[in-house]
C-alpha cells in the first residue's frame, strides 16, 4: 500500500506523516524490455535541436552524419540504450523504496569503473552527449526531495552538507572524480508529508523550514537539474479538474526560489497519467489572485520500463523516457551487464559530428 501524500499549505510545510512512495515495481525484467537497436537505415542524421550547455543556457543546433561501426563489445554505438537509474530514499537499509548510503556509493563507483558518465535529462533530450570515445552516458534521477536527497547539519551557527546525504555522497564523488558531472536530476515537491517538502521542513530529520529554498538554490547553483514532480504526490490519474493546479504550483514553488528557472522535465507520481495525458505535457492554472500560471514541458518520466531508447533512436520518445528503479545490491550491475549482453549499450565514437550505428559483421568473421 502507497502511503499518502498530503497537501498542507500553499508552498510551505507539511504534516508529520507516512514515508515515501512514488514508483511501483515492474514485472518485465531487463532482458524482456531491453528491445532492439535500430537498424542501419533509420537514422540518417542527428535532428537539429536547440541544445543546452547547462539547464537553461541554449546554444547552436547542429546536424551531422551517422557513420558506420563495427559491432565489437564496447564499439561506438550512439544508438544504443542509456539507463536512467530511479532512486527515492537514501538510508541505512535496502527496500523497495530505500538505497543504502553506502550502495549509492557503490552504484557511483560501478558505473564510474565500467565507463559511464553522467548527463541531465535536458541534454539527453538536447542530444547533447559529448562523451570521449568509449564512454557512455547515465542518468541518475532522485524522486520525493526528501531528507535523505539533501540534508544540513548545524554546527556553530554554520550550516554543513551532510555526507552521507546523496548531494553530500554526490559532490565528494565529483571532488574524487571531477570528470563525473553534478548533473544528477532531483524530482521535487513543495508541499508533502514526512519532509517531503524542498528536502525537509519542521524540525523534521533535523530540518529547518527556512533552509528549504537554500538547497533548492544551491543544486540549481550547481548544475544539478530541478525536475518537477507536482505540489505534493498526488495521483493524477484520480485528480480530476485538479491536475493543471497540482502541476502548475510545483513550477510555481521552484519559480519562487530560483525565478525565471525552465523546467524542462515532470515526474509522473506513482507513474499515473492524468484522463487527458496532454494536461501532464502542458496546461494552465489560475491562482487565486487571478494570476494564469502555464506550464510546458520537453521531457516526461516514466516510473519504470528498463533503459532509454537513445535521443538518435527514431523511436525515441520524450514524452515518455522509461526509467530503472534502484532496488537492491545488484540492479544497476544486472542493468549494466544485461546492455553489454545484448550489446545495446549506448558508446560514444568521440565525434559529436556524427552518429555512430552498430554494423553487423558478414556470417563467420
């Protein structure tokens, strides 16, 4: 049973309530949605796109080639599958909706060792993967903004990142290895139960209301991106007339903190789609001074589903980019090996003027 989120104020607090939930299990498993690479005639060129430098800042758009690869294990192959790994809380246990501290540090380093670097949902869906040859790219996406994502400890007046928090295990990852971006994709909700609100609120976990809008500045600040996941985790599915208002306040509450900030992405909690699925991509509310908030977005998660198609995938869908929930000891390895299995996984060529494709080789060499 999922517990309840429950809304208690217009972008402030919540109530002391149940823990966390926002993904449902998959019953697939990777090997049954892993699907196939497309073939050599159906991508003709990278489709030109404004892309970002970062969240926000647009630059050029390009177009270039596909050009040929053989299909060695780790051969360029820029259309294969990307992971987008989905965690919720990080603690001193593994479950269905908890990740040990030190197993995300774990999952850092074993994607880190098997040459995987990070990337924002905005770049994937910028096309922008600008990888050395023989790296490929990952997503890491934390749901909820609870505690756990983001935690101060208070000592002598000042405030200190807690480590074993994921910003905290997140930035002494990147000190360690500084070629592993802060581009990790944080899922927020204003207004929710158990500190569910911009990373804690009352005292909850230690948690100040007033320091809520300095995290969310600081992971904006630091090139980690700001994704939307509605006021406070309600099911859209079951929202009614509500689900414009329910998305447009959480736009509103990050606005509030960071102004003129463009979220790019939404989190469908609970992986439900509203009646009309156009309402989750855009909509409008009116606030109650008569103001029209608008929302518009270029990318929508999915709760689960196995790894992303590529951006260079003709199939590829942004409005639909399936995700890998992070369960246990062993998902991001079985995730890792299962695209090395089916050679499905995603390797840059180096060159972001072209697209590299798998080539199969004649029969016997």
């Amino acid at each position: 049973m999922f517990p309840r989120f429950a809304f208690v104020g217009y972008f402030t607090a919540s109530i002391v309530g149940a823990g966390p939930a926002c993904a449902r299990a998959d019953s697939r498993t990777t090997d049954d949605i892993a699907g196939d690479v497309p073939t050599a005639d159906t991508v003709a060129h990278r489709t030109p796109t404004t892309s970002m430098d970062t969240v926000g800042r647009s630059s050029k758009p390009s177009a270039t080639p596909v050009s040929d690869v053989r299909r060695d294990p780790l051969a360029a192959n820029e259309l294969g599958r990307i992971p987008v790994f989905e965690y919720h809380l990080i603690t001193d246990k593994n479950a269905v909706y908890e990740r040990t501290k030190d197993g995300l540090r774990h999952d850092l380093e074993t994607m880190y060792r098997r040459g995987y670097r990070p990337i924002s949902i905005a770049e994937l869906i910028d096309k922008r993967i600008e990888l050395p040859a023989g790296q490929s790219p990952v997503v890491l996406v934390l749901d909820d903004a609870s505690p756990s994502h983001f935690r101060y400890i208070e000592k002598d007046g000042q405030l200190e990142i807690d480590p074993n928090s994921a910003v905290g295990i997140l930035l002494e990852f990147n000190r360690k290895y500084p070629d592993w971006r802060n581009r990790a994709v944080f899922c927020v909700l204003p207004a929710a139960q158990a500190g569910r609100s911009f990373f804690g609120d009352k005292g909850i976990e230690g948690q100040k209301t007033e320091w809520r809008f300095k995290k969310v500045k600081f992971l904006a600040d630091q090139g980690f991106e700001l994704c939307n996941h509605t006021l406070y985790h309600a099911r859209l599915d079951r929202a009614g007339a509500q689900v414009e208002e329910f998305i447009a306040r959480g736009n509103m509450a990050i606005d509030s903190v960071v102004p003129g900030y463009k979220v790019r992405t939404f989190a469908l909690p609970l992986g439900m789609w509203p009646q009309n699925r156009e309402l989750a991509k855009r909509g409008s509310w009116r606030d109650p001074k008569g103001r029209t908030i608008t929302y518009s977005y270029d990318a929508i998660l999915e709760v689960a589903g196995g790894p992303s198609r590529s951006p260079f995938d003709p199939q590829f869908n942004p409005y639909s980019i399936p995700r890998v929930q992070v369960i246990g000891d062993s998902a991001v390895t079985r995730t890792l090996n299962s695209l090395e299995k089916h050679r499905q996984r995603y390797v840059s060529d180096g060159d972001p003027r072209s697209v590299a494709r798998p080539q199969a080789t004649a029969a016997g060499n």
